[in-house]
C-alpha cells in the first residue's frame, strides 16, 4: 500500500506537491501549477492548504 509521504528527493520548498505527484504517479510539475493556480484564483488559499499540508503530511522516511 502506498502512503503519501513529503518528497525529500523532488522538492523545491517542502516536498508537499513531490511526495502528491509521486503518491498520485503524476508529474510533480503538474501538481505545482495546478497548487498555483488555486492559489492565485482562490485569493490564497493555495497557500494556507499548502502550509496545513507540510504541517500534517510527514517527511519521506
């Protein structure tokens, strides 16, 4: 079963959209402009679920 972990190796901040691209077996780059689209149309909210999910999802072990 896989686990949704943070990326430690395909990271620019956190690892948060990494570990999502990797857990969903998609292109990491995907999932950062889609997190930056709902950034920018949802007035950042983006980044307050960006900053709830490095808190909540853990670290690659």
């Amino acid at each position: 079963m896989n686990k949704l972990y943070r990326s430690k190796k395909n990271r620019i901040i956190a690892g948060v959209c990494g570990g999502i691209g990797e857990y969903f077996k998609v292109d990491p780059t995907l999932v950062r402009l889609l997190w930056l689209l709902i950034s920018i149309v949802g007035a950042g909210s983006g980044l307050v679920a960006y900053i709830i999910a490095w808190i909540i999802i853990p670290e690659e072990p």
